[in-house]
C-alpha cells in the first residue's frame, strides 16, 4: 500500500491505520535531523544583534554545558528560541510545545515562559512591563525560570563568548528527541 484509499477518517479501516503509524514512526525518528535543520536556519534570522540566533542559541546551550546541567537542560536551552521564525510572538510556547513530550514538567514551563521572564532584563526600554513574570511569583518553577534567563538567556548575545559548534549538539539532540516519549497527544 503506497496510500490508504479513505478521504474521511471515520472510513479508514484497522489496516490502513497500522500502515500509516508505521510511516509515522518512520518520520519521528528523524525528528532530531528536522530540529537541526530548524536550527541551522536561525543561522540567517532575525538580524540587528550582535550574534545571530543560532549563535545566542549555541552560547545557550554551552553555558547549560559548561554548567554541568542535564542533557535535557542543554537541549532546551539549545531550542529555547527555535520558534523566532515561525512564531516571532509566540515563540516560547512554540520551543515548549516540541519539547513537551520529552521533558518534565519544570523544563517544559521554564521554556513556555522563559519569553515573559525576559522582558525583565529589556521591558523599561521598550516600554513595557519589565515585572510582567510577577504574575508567575506564586509559580513552583518560578526562580527555575528567572534562573534560565538570568544564566542562559540574557547574557548570550556576546560574540567573544566561546561557544561550542551545532555539531557538538547534535547526539545530545538526538538523545532527547528519539527516546520514548513521556506522553502523547494519542490516547
């Protein structure tokens, strides 16, 4: 079977179902080589700083390294600003969405707020509320997120800061994203 024959998944029968979750096993298990590639084209987004995305995603993650912090951690910090392209003001639920399967409950909210957290260190020159995490006070992973941002955001803009290549990454990458994951969308 190349394709299944339904036009309504209401039609598809025990069969073609089996034949599409094989596919899809298929095309998740490159889902590492996808988010490399999703990566590698921050490479040439958003402009005026003085390292591109990617680069402020590679000191990111190295500082995560360098700190000796879980292979998830680094990984997240790695992604944390993968969204910019696709959802220039979502972004943060964006990262947090691709790792929530992966992740624990902590990491996946530091990610999914990590955006509000940072205004903190920009929001009064632009105008806005700098105190907008405050909402999140209460918040059991709040000094986790105020954390992130303060050592693994913020200060990842520095093209002297030695970072480590996409390369070195990439079998940290493939750890979190090909193992079994924690949950699923399917029931």
């Amino acid at each position: 079977m190349e394709t299944v024959n339904f036009t309504r998944m209401i039609d598809g029968t025990a069969e073609e179902y089996a034949f599409l979750e094989h596919l899809e096993k298929q095309y998740t298990a490159k889902l590492p080589d996808r988010i490399m590639a999703a990566l590698s084209g921050l490479e040439n987004s958003l402009s005026g700083y003085r390292v591109s995305r990617l680069e402020h995603s590679l000191q990111s993650a190295t500082r995560a390294y360098n700190d000796k912090r879980p292979v998830d951690y680094v990984v997240a910090a790695l992604i944390h600003d993968v969204g910019d392209e696709l959802a220039p003001y979502s972004h943060s639920e964006l990262a947090a969405s691709i790792l929530r399967p992966f992740v624990d409950d902590r990491l996946h909210w530091i990610i999914k707020y990590h955006g509000v957290f940072q205004m903190y260190y920009y929001g009064e020159q632009m105008g806005i509320n700098r105190h907008a995490r405050d909402k999140f006070k209460e918040h059991p992973y709040f000094d986790d997120a105020v954390e992130f941002c303060e050592r693994y955001d913020q200060n990842c803009f520095d093209p002297s800061f030695a970072w480590q290549p996409l390369s070195f990454f990439q079998p940290m990458v493939e750890e979190v994203f090909t193992r079994e994951p924690l949950f699923s969308d399917a029931v």
